[in-house]
C-alpha cells in the first residue's frame, strides 16, 4: 500500500506534530489476525520478546526474527478479549511469515488481514482532539493500552500508540467504506486545537530515536544491534523462532551497534532513508542509515550502523556520492 508522506508543507507538518496536533493516514500499517485454538501459541513462538503475561486490552511492542536471529519486523501485538490476537506491523509481508509459521509447526490456527486500517492523531494536544471525539475516558488509557469503541456508528479500536514521541492515539477503523468519514469526524473534532495533517515525520523520529524496521536494518541486523536487547528473553522456549540463533549471537559477542550522527557543519542536504559509507582513516566503519535536518538540534543529524569498538564522541566521515562531511557519533536518543 502507498502511504501519503506530505500534504504540501512539511515545516507545517513537523509544527503541528511538535506543538499543536497532527492526523495521520496510516491505513498502511496493516493488521495480521491470529486466532484459533493455537492463537497464543504461535503468537509466542513469532516474539523473541516473553508474552506469557499479556492482557487483554494491552499491546506489547515485540521484535520477530527468523531463525537466523535476524530481524525482520518489530510490531506491537494487541490481545483482544475473544481471544485474538493482532500484530499490527509496519514493513514487510508478516501475513505469509505467521502463515508459514503455523504450517511449519503444524498448529490450529485461522491467519487473516481483517478490515483494519488504523488513522494516528499524534501531537501534545493530540488527546483533547481524541477525548472531544470519544470521551474523556481515553485520558486513562496508558500506553499501547487500547478499547473498542463507536463514534456515529463507526467501530473501532483506539489505543494510545503511534510511531512518535510527542503523544497521541491510533484509531483503529473496523469499516474501510467509512474511512473518509472517520477522517473529517476527527478533522473537524480537532479545529479547536488548529489540527491538520501530517504523516510518520521522518525528522521527529530520527530526533526521537525510533527504528525504522528496513530503514535502518540490513538482511543481516539482530535486534541487539538496534537498541531492542531489552526486548528479547533469552530464556525463552527454544522452540520461539530465532531465540536459539539471538542466545549464540549475544554469547559470541554483538559485532555492530547503533549510535548517533550529528554532522560538523550546519549545512542541510536531503536523504532520510539513505544509506552512506562511514569511514576513519580511509577505512570503512560502517554506515549512515537515515538523515535529516534537525530543527531543535540546528544541524543535520542520522543514525549510524557501526562496529562495536566505535564509541561516542568518534569523529567519522560520512561518504554521499562525491562529497564528504565531517561528523560525529554521539547517543541516542537526540532529544
């Protein structure tokens, strides 16, 4: 599916989501339904993270690897009370992943992409908009906490979530042939609050330090390497896809991780989802995975991929075509 990344105005989009409120077309970010008698099974057996103690009415943010340990989707798994399960992912098909899976395994399970098509209103005052829609009871949902709700009819399932750091909700529409109505209830909701639309800012997730799952991963990143170690049980049953692989991967030692890169000069060049050679003394350290200017940082900064003996406070060059730029690797998150 295509997802619109600009309504024409990106310095007003970034305004909106940094201080006012923002609403998202995220209907790309589809849902894989588990259900069935093996339903809990096979959704622990896709997790490398420990999901014995899920709730119904919270979503967990798990990262799922093949069975080489590498990462291949990190998705947030809602458990719902009939006993189902969805994996509300980002990139990449998990639809035939979990299908093959459950063959692979031999399990009781029933796999489908329901008619889901989630809509993220993010921004500080992305929760006055969603309570003037739904109700001042969305204010007590916690983090990726979420409930079935209605507005003029419409199911859907809102939950406090969305790919930013500065608040907000994902709503869940249950009907895709009311899509257009859903949007202008919640545009017109938001006019008090100056709402507007807006998409996954790719410079307020780099300034937060979000991973983007195929952005800043290779057909060879485990999740020790992008910051998610905290996310993975290592005691897990052996039969959890890729766990062994991730145990000998962490006991041999993690060879690359992922930092920071704020560049010397305050220069601006395009390219966020970019990859660039990063090099000291003419030799390859590894790479810049994604780039944008930074209006609070007043500089260009990105994501580095590199050995582990590269630390904070490197100097490094960053390779783009036939230029060079003097950078610097530093923490993450930048704000």
């Amino acid at each position: 599916m295509l997802m619109p990344v600009s309504y024409g105005d990106p310095d007003a989009e970034y305004d909106r989501l940094m201080n006012g409120v923002s609403q998202w077309d995220v209907s790309v970010e589809r849902q894989v339904k588990i259900a069935g008698p093996d339903a809990a099974n096979l959704v622990q057996l896709l997790s490398v993270r420990d999901l014995s103690a899920i709730e119904v009415g919270k979503g967990k943010y798990i990262p799922m690897c093949d069975h080489r340990g590498v990462l291949i989707n990190d998705p947030v798994v809602l458990k719902h009370e009939d006993g189902t399960f969805w994996l509300s992912i980002g990139d990449n098909n998990i639809l035939m992943w979990a299908r093959a899976i459950a063959a692979e395994r031999g399990l009781n399970v029933e796999i489908c992409e329901p008619d889901v098509s989630p809509m993220a209103v993010q921004g500080p005052k992305a929760e006055d908009v969603v309570a003037a829609v739904f109700g001042d009871w969305v204010r007590a949902l916690r983090y990726f906490w979420f409930a079935p709700a209605a507005v003029s009819g419409i199911p859907v399932i809102v939950q406090r979530s969305g790919y930013s750091k500065q608040g907000g909700f994902e709503i869940y529409l249950r009907d895709g042939s009311r899509g257009t109505e859903l949007w202008n209830i919640v545009k017109e909701a938001g006019q008090p609050w100056g709402i507007g639309p807006g998409n996954p800012s790719p410079i307020e997730r780099i300034e937060s330090g979000l991973l983007s799952y195929g952005g800043d991963t290779d057909d060879l990143t485990n999740p020790f390497e992008v910051r998610l170690g905290k996310y993975v049980d290592l005691d897990l049953d052996d039969d959890v896809v890729g766990i062994k692989s991730l145990r000998k991967i962490k006991a041999d030692g993690v060879k690359r991780h992922q930092l920071g890169l704020v560049f010397d000069t305050s220069d601006r060049h395009p390219g966020h989802a970019i990859w660039y050679d990063l090099q000291q003394d003419g030799a390859k350290i590894g790479d810049m995975t994604c780039g944008a200017w930074s209006p609070r940082a007043k500089a260009m900064v990105g994501f580095a991929l590199v050995g582990v003996k590269n630390a904070i406070g490197d100097p490094v060059e960053v390779r783009r075509g036939g230029y060079v730029d003097r950078a610097k690797l530093c923490d993450l998150p930048f704000f």
